[in-house]
C-alpha cells in the first residue's frame, strides 16, 4: 500500500550546496487530521530566509477537494495547516515546518504525526 511509504523524515531544501529540493518536485502527504494531500514546490528564494513557494491540494475521504491553493508562499523557520489553510500558529495542528537550521541548511519537517513523501 502507497500510505506504508509515507515517513514522518524532514527533507532537505537546502545546504551548503545551495537549493536541493528542485522546482517542481512533488510531496505527497497525510496531514493531522489523516486526509491525502499533494503539494508541487513552485519556487525556494534564498533571497527572502529560503521561502518555500507551492501549490497544494487536500482532498476529503471521498476524493472531493477539501483545500487547495496555488503558490503560497511559507516563510522560513515557520509553520503550516494544510487542511486549514493557513500559517497562523497553532502548534498541535501544524502539518509542516519550514525548518532553517543554519545560513545554509533548511529542511520541511512534518509535525504532529503528518507524514510525508518526495517524489
């Protein structure tokens, strides 16, 4: 079954070596609330703390679309509620975290039990 390849690993944006998470590269997901999603990274700007551009789609048990949205843009070292929507904090309902560990290294890291896969 596709879900057993779903980890609940960080992935690599970037490191010393620049961007590693290609434009385009796809992410599926299963968020906290267990919905299947897919999110395309659309751009990562190094200019603006390695801010992480892309579209998604949540989609509800029966296959219908629960949230979407093109080109949102996730600020460095912040959080995001792919089934609300939004990066307005709330620590226990964030899917993901866009993780800056140093200048150079950044990860997006699933957070309460998301789980994720590139690819």
């Amino acid at each position: 079954m596709l879900a057993d390849s779903f980890k609940s690993e960080r992935i690599l944006v970037s490191n010393k070596e620049g961007i590693q998470l290609e434009t385009g590269s796809i992410i599926l997901f299963i968020t906290t609330d267990g919905d299947f999603g897919k999110m395309e990274i659309v751009s990562i700007n190094p200019e603006e703390n390695y801010k992480i551009s892309f579209n998604y789609t949540v989609y509800n048990n029966n296959g219908s679309v629960k949230t979407s949205m093109d080109n949102f843009g996730l600020r460095g070292t912040w959080a995001f509620d792919f089934d609300k929507g939004n990066d307005e904090a709330v620590r226990y309902e964030n899917d993901i975290w866009s993780h800056r560990i140093d200048n150079f290294k950044t990860y997006l890291s699933p957070e309460n039990e998301t789980l994720m896969l590139l690819i």
